[in-house]
C-alpha cells in the first residue's frame, strides 16, 4: 500500500496534526532566529528596548526634518520588531507595527510593547490583515528579505497602501540567504515584485558602511555602490 494510501487511512485528528506541522516546521528556525535577536537585544537594553534611533533613521529615509509629514496619517511600520520603531511618531492618527511575530512579543515583552503607543498587528507569511487602500505611510527597514513568500508579501503591502499614499523603504542587497533571512535581494528583483506599483520620489543606493553603522554612508552623503556588491537601498516612491 503506498504512503500516500496509508496517511488518507489516519483519523482526521492526526491528519490535522501532520498537516500543521508541514505547514509550520518551515517556518520555525527562521522565528527561534529572529525571537533569539530580539532576547539578546532587550538583555543589550536592560530590560527596556532602545527605540531612540528609529527617529533619525526613519527619517533620513524619508528625506525629511521631522514628523510633520505624518500628521494625522495611519502610518505602518512592516516588519517592526518588538522596539517600538514608531514611538518617535508623535503627529500620526495611527501607528501600526506589522510583524508575524506579535503573538510571540505580546507574550515575552508585554511590558514594552504596550508602552509604544502602537498598534502590533500580526501578519502571516500569506496576508497583512489590514483593509486594501488603508495605510497612508508604509515603513519597511531591512524586512522584507525576511519573508518567505516574497511576491505574495509584496502585493500585500502594495494591496493595504491607499492610491497616492508613500512606500519607505530600507533593503539589504546582494546578502546570502540565510535561516532568517529566506530571500536574496537586488534591484532588479524589488522593481519587479514591489516598485513597479510605485512612481518614484527618491532612490538613493550605496555599499554598506562599517559595521557599527552600515547606515553611515547616507549620512554623510557618500554614496558608491557597484553592481552585484552588498549594498544597502533607500527608496521613497508613491502608489501610483
């Protein structure tokens, strides 16, 4: 009798059982990955999250002084972290962090999230459970590579963003795969899963700075970068 045959044969609990595990056991080492991160970073913080530089960063991103090109906006984050990378945001009429990992932060880092004046909002590797065309400002800070069904995540993010609303986004390129990070990314592959939806207001690209800042570059205005090196993409582009 084939396997096959055999596993229709198993009561419906067990099959409902085998199918959760071939659906979730993907996706586990890449979770224990980030969740491990994100210990490690509140032991480095002593029990309250750093947020503090999400404020300059996001905000050279976006190629703007300060916050008041949010007001009353519903302003997301994608793929946020537990650090509260919005609590700089003080004009928004709403602040959403999107992750697949909320439940997880919810349960270890109560404390901290709920300190952030943000909505956590969990996503799945499938759907952002946000209405279509409900975000006015989308925020994503090296993410993205981080998903595993990367064209499906792409047009959900297009999908939630309002026609005419901003996509801001920061994007390690040229990186090798790894357990959390499931997607290599260039250029070319973000224009046409992801910017091809978008008109483009800024696109500025350079090589990675020194580790202890590999952001540095934009800051000083020193922007070189080759073709097929690691790089890191600053892009702000509007839903066209």
């Amino acid at each position: 009798m084939q396997l096959r045959t055999k596993l229709e044969q198993l009561p419906d609990p067990i099959i409902d059982i085998l199918k959760f595990i071939r659906e979730k056991l993907p996706f586990a080492n890449k979770y224990n990955s980030e969740f491990s991160f994100w210990k490690s970073r509140l032991e480095i913080d002593k029990g309250k999250f750093d947020n503090r530089h999400y404020e300059k960063l996001l905000l050279a991103m976006a190629e703007e002084k300060n916050d008041s090109f949010l007001s009353e906006k519903i302003v997301a984050d994608f793929g946020c972290g537990p650090r509260g990378s919005l609590v700089w945001a003080k004009s928004t009429k709403l602040k959403i962090g999107i992750d697949v990992l909320v439940n997880m932060y919810a349960d270890e880092f109560k404390d901290n999230i709920i300190s952030h004046d943000m909505i956590y909002l969990q996503s799945t590797e499938k759907v952002i459970p946000l209405p279509s065309n409900f975000v006015d400002i989308m925020f994503t800070l090296n993410a993205i590579d981080h998903v595993y069904n990367f064209k499906v995540m792409c047009d959900e993010i297009i999908r939630v963003i309002k026609p005419g609303g901003e996509f801001i986004g920061s994007f390690n390129l040229e990186e090798p795969v790894t357990s959390a990070e499931p997607q290599s990314l260039n250029e070319q592959i973000i224009m046409d899963n992801l910017l091809y939806a978008f008109d483009i207001v800024s696109y500025r690209i350079t090589k990675q700075g020194p580790r202890s800042n590999k952001y540095l570059p934009f800051f000083e205005n020193k922007l070189h970068y080759e073709k097929g090196e690691k790089g890191i993409l600053w892009v702000r582009a509007r839903k066209n």
